[in-house]
C-alpha cells in the first residue's frame, strides 16, 4: 500500500469513528425511566406492573371458530380450463382459507380429488386430474399448509358431477374438490 492510499484510508476510519461517537445528550425536562418488577409470577405472566393492573388490552380470538366460520363460507372446488392444471387466479381466497385452517391446525386433513371431463383416454384423464389435485395442494403449501396434511388423489372422468356433452357440462367436470377431515 503506498502512502496516498493510506492516508486515504486514515481518514476514512477517522471520520467513521468520529459518526461513532456518542455525543447525544438527553434532554434534561424529560421524565425518568421507570423500571418496574412483577411482584409475582402470576403479574409477569399477565404483564401486570406492581400496580396489579393489566397493561395490555388485546382480546383474544379463537382461531378455531374463525377457521370454522371461513370453510362454512368458502367454496370448496376449482373448476380448471380444457386440458388444463393451471390454477387461476381466481381462486387465490380459496386456496389462502384452506393453507391458513391448515397451518393453524395441524391435525387437519385435506383431500384434493382431481376430475376431468369425458374428452380423452382413461389414462390421459388420471395422470391430468392428478396434476390438478397435485397443483392445488402445492398452492396451499405454497402459503403455509403442511406437505403430510394433504392428499391428492385423481378420479380422472369417473365421477362426473353433470351429465352431458355440451360444453357447460363438461366445464363443471374439470374441476378440484377439497375435503378437509
């Protein structure tokens, strides 16, 4: 290192330790610091200072009730596009009720069923209504849920829910069913 570089950096560690220093001075007309200790174990478990009242104000809630409360009221099929396991942006509440029930619960089970409509090979339909079931459940681990929590399983075009060749009828069979347990 020759001598322009080390004064260079001399004066870079002067002025860095020179913004290090501690020159704050406090303000004198404040108020002193009170420090308190719970005078028992029960007043530190509450957060109750040595004047037994309770400084916090937080109401609990029971995740429970809430998680049942949004699965009463949350739809529980994925409807997918032709030849398709691309999960549309659509269902995003969906899938973020189901991760949160799941991640707050840990003995919850789902089982994600995947269908397909009649177009196609019985084994075509099986690996495609796999996919889907398979793609539902990543989004849902994706945000939280547990991998062991859930199951996906195909039925491929064995378990249609309409009847009919029409397009409307075949649109309700490309779907994803969730069952929580």
């Amino acid at each position: 290192m020759n001598t322009k570089q080390w004064r260079w950096g001399a004066l870079i560690a002067a002025v860095l330790l020179a913004g290090c220093a501690s020159d704050v001075k406090l303000d004198e007309n404040a108020p002193p610091v009170e420090t308190r200790t719970p005078t028992s174990v029960s007043d530190a478990a509450s957060g109750a200072g040595a004047s037994g009242t309770s400084q916090s104000k937080v109401t609990s809630v029971d995740l429970n009730k809430a998680n049942a409360e949004a699965i009463a009221n949350t739809p529980r099929v994925i409807y997918f596009d032709f030849d398709s396991f691309i999960v549309k942006d659509q269902y995003r509440n969906i899938i973020e009720v189901y991760a949160r029930v799941l991640s707050s619960d840990k003995s919850k089970r789902l089982v994600i069923e995947g269908h397909t409509d009649e177009r196609g090979g019985r084994e075509y339909n099986l690996a495609l209504g796999q996919k889907r079931a398979e793609a539902v459940a990543n989004a849902i681990v994706l945000l939280g849920a547990s991998e062991a929590q859930i199951e996906s399983v195909s039925f491929g075009k064995e378990r249609p829910v309409a009847m009919g060749s029409d397009e409307e009828s075949m649109a309700k069979n490309r779907r994803a069913e969730l069952k929580l347990h």
